[in-house]
C-alpha cells in the first residue's frame, strides 16, 4: 500500500514545503510550519495552450457603462463607510477585536434590510439561540430574519443557491471548511479556499457576503494576506480600551472612499450612531487651559473636529521621555527639533507628553501645525484661545505647508463655533469662501509662534 505523501504549510504566508524546518524559507517566520496531508496537483489537460478558449479583448472606451446598484443599509454611519450602501456581488471583510460588536453591527444592519433585500445570517461560532438571545437584547423588532448554523462552505453555497439572499453574513470565515482540503478549520489554506469559493458564488450570483474575520495580537486580520486583496471592501474596528464608542473605518474599498469612518456608540441597546462626531472628540473646558489645542483633520471625505493635547514638564531622568498616544512618536521627535532649530524653544531637558482626545488617531500631516503649538502653550503655561483652530504641515526648513480640503475645514469649524483659525498661507480661502471665521494665514513657524 502507497504511504501518504505529506507535506508542510506556512501558516502565516501559505507557501507549501517539502520538509519541515524551524523557520519559513518565504516570509522568514519562525514556528509555522504545519504537517498536512498532500493535495494532488491538477493539470491542465491537452498538454498546451491548444485547447483554451481565448478571451475577446475590448478597448477600455469600448466598454459600456452600467451604475452600479447599491442598497442602503438603512445606518448612516455604516452606509457612509460603504460608500453608500451595500453593492450587489460585493465581499466585504470586517475585522476586530473580540468583543468590540461585529456580529452586534451586523445583526442590527440585517434586521433593518429585511424588509427590503432578502438577507441569510449564517453563523459559525454560535448556536442559534444564542443569535436569538442576542437579538432579543438588542431589542430587534424584525426577528423573521433567516439564520443558518453551518460551517461548511459547500452546504453554505447550496443553502444559498436554494435562499437565493441578496444579502449574506458569514460569521466568521476562519470556522469554516470545505471538505476538498483535509487541513483543520482556520488554516492558512482552508481560509484561502473557503473565502475563494465565496467570492467566486457572490460574483457569480450577484450576491453581497459579508465575512467577519479575526484577529492577531497585532491587530491585523487573522489568516493570509492574501485574503484581503481577493475581497472588495476591508473595514476594521477600532476603540480605545475603556471607551464605549466605536470606530468603523474602511481599509481598502473598490466601491467607496478609503480611510472612510463611521462612529458608533456601544449601549445596552447595541450600537447607536454618533450623529456629531466632531462634538465626541472635544472636551468644552470652563476656560482655556495650557496645552490644548483644536485641529481639524480629514477621514475620508469628512472633516473631524479633533483635540490635540500636550503636556511638556521637566524631567527628572538622563532620557527624558517622549510619549504619543493616537500620534507618531516619531514625527513628535522631528517637530520638537524643528522648534528648537526654527524657533529657538529647547526642550531637549523636558518631557513630553502627547494625546489625541477621544481615542481618534491622526495619521495625516495636518496635526503637526496644533501639536507645536501644543507643547509650546504647556511649555509657557499660557492658554491657548478657545475659539481658535490650527492645521498645517510642519517641514524641516520652517515652512508652514498646505493641507487638503482646506475650505472644508473651516467650514466644519465655522458650524461649530469657532471663529479665528491658524492655516498654511497656501490654504487661505478664497474669494468666494463662505464661513464666519477669521483667518490668520502662516507661511513660517515663527509667524505661528508669534501669534501664540
């Protein structure tokens, strides 16, 4: 009798290998290295080219143009992150923390499509009474809503077939199998093959599915890499610890902007839309304080009134410390010495302290401008004005650089009662500008530095 032919499979990048060894000859990861029974190899018949059938090439002006249908989920937030609603043959991956309210957000999004778009749930972590104890406690009104217990991406497709949904929610993809690999559910490759048979059913039947993911230690969604370049849409989760409100924000999106974001608030009701997220991350002070100054930054198309706070004090040890929270260490480094070589302010013997209010994080250059001017109010105890905002690039030379949708974000502060600004010369408003807000226009640090 033949003996089996085994192979090992990297769990982290998927690559096959001969032999075992302690670390991948591929992504060079140490310890994933899986025995696994060998899957025959099939190969295309006819020995050649001679028997495929050639596609018809067409210019790109030649293609017609059709709109693509969307359905709106019926949750503002959500349908913003989307890109307006759900598209018909889409796969969108949705990644978090356990506990942070993926199935609770998707749960609510299928009860309120009911009534307009048939809908399936399909569950693989928990039995169906355990879904409808969670509808319950949310207070769901709608509970005809299909629900299927399965893990198995073959009798998932044919229930399908048979339900014909336009909408499906499979929670999650790294509890399924297909029976046509013999590896353990939640592998590198039983993911890999069970998300390209999703694909290939949503594409082919015009139906949205919606795949709930893991994730690591790291934050990264569960499974290969691969995963998330075969989707449409990737959205990811983010809170802070101890916060009840949530942050939707879109990854990557064919359909939609990205770095779009939708915030939530967790209740006992579930999650409810923040309908002024601009008010979320601002803390009203009774009057001025040291160290605080307001920004707005851009996510996605929409502009956020955001709080920016330092707190600079001398530090009693050799290294003073330099400590970010929802900002790059990093560039606070490089701001720091740009201010002592362009505005003559050391704080090479102080510690500083830096946080976004409210758990946002800003990854635009915009926040460089209301971060010096930050740790220079905390340095000189002096109250930064109340009724003041600053955004601007901060560079190497000194120069106050301009930022995208400048006009956006003064109207965005204008609606929220702020009435002077501090913004890169390059991004003073035009003629026809509509907003009550004085500008201070600044092309230097310095000029910003005097200002204060």
């Amino acid at each position: 009798m033949a003996k089996a032919r085994t192979e090992y499979v990297c769990q982290a990048c998927g690559a096959h290998q001969h032999k075992w060894s302690g670390q991948c000859p591929d992504c060079e990861a140490w310890n994933t290295l899986v025995e696994v029974a060998a899957q025959p190899r099939q190969r295309a018949r006819g020995g050649g080219m001679s028997g495929v059938a050639l596609g018809q090439i067409q210019r790109l002006s030649e293609v017609n143009l059709e709109e693509v249908p969307r359905v709106a989920v019926g949750m503002g937030e959500l349908d913003r992150v989307l890109g307006g609603g759900v598209v018909s043959g889409a796969v969108i991956l949705i990644g978090g923390d356990p506990g942070i309210g993926k199935s609770t957000l998707l749960l609510q999004a299928l009860s309120a499509l009911q009534q307009r778009l048939p809908t399936l749930y399909v569950t693989g972590e928990e039995s169906l009474s355990q879904v409808h104890l969670r509808a319950q406690r949310l207070g769901l009104t709608n509970l005809d809503l299909p629900v299927l217990a399965e893990t198995s991406v073959e009798r998932i497709v044919a229930q399908m077939q048979v339900l014909k949904p336009g909408l499906v929610v499979i929670d999650s993809i790294q509890t399924l199998f297909t029976e046509a690999l013999d590896s353990a559910p939640g592998s590198v490759s039983q993911v890999r093959e069970s998300a390209a048979q999703l694909v290939r059913h949503a594409k082919a039947s015009q139906t949205a599915i919606v795949l709930v993911g893991h994730v690591t230690k790291e934050g990264a969604i569960a499974g290969p890499r691969v995963l998330e370049h075969m989707v449409d849409t990737v959205l990811y989760f983010e809170h802070d610890p101890g916060s009840r409100y949530r942050i939707v924000r879109a990854i990557k999106n064919r359909f939609g902007a990205v770095n779009e974001l939708g915030v939530f608030a967790m209740t006992d009701a579930g999650l409810k839309e923040v309908s002024n997220p601009s008010a979320l991350f601002l803390s009203r002070h009774a009057e001025p304080v040291p160290g605080s100054v307001v920004t707005v930054a851009r996510q996605g198309s929409r502009p956020l009134l955001v709080e920016v706070q330092a707190l600079v004090d001398r530090s009693m040890a050799g290294n003073p410390r330099r400590v970010t929270v929802g900002l790059d260490s990093n560039r606070l480094n490089m701001l720091l010495a740009v201010l002592h070589r362009h505005g003559g302010i050391a704080l090479g013997d102080q510690d500083v302290f830096a946080n976004v209010v409210g758990g946002m994080r800003l990854q635009e250059t915009a926040a460089d401008l209301p971060l010096v001017l930050a740790a220079l109010s905390s340095f000189r105890s002096r109250p930064w004005p109340g009724d003041c905002i600053a955004f601007g690039e901060v560079g190497l030379a000194g120069e106050v650089r301009p930022v995208a949708g400048g006009e956006e974000r003064l109207q965005e502060a204008a609606k929220q009662g702020f009435r002077r600004a501090i913004v890169p010369e390059a991004n003073r408003p035009r003629r026809g500008f509509k907003g009550s807000i004085e500008v201070i226009a600044v092309s230097r640090l310095g000029d910003a530095l005097e200002y204060l």
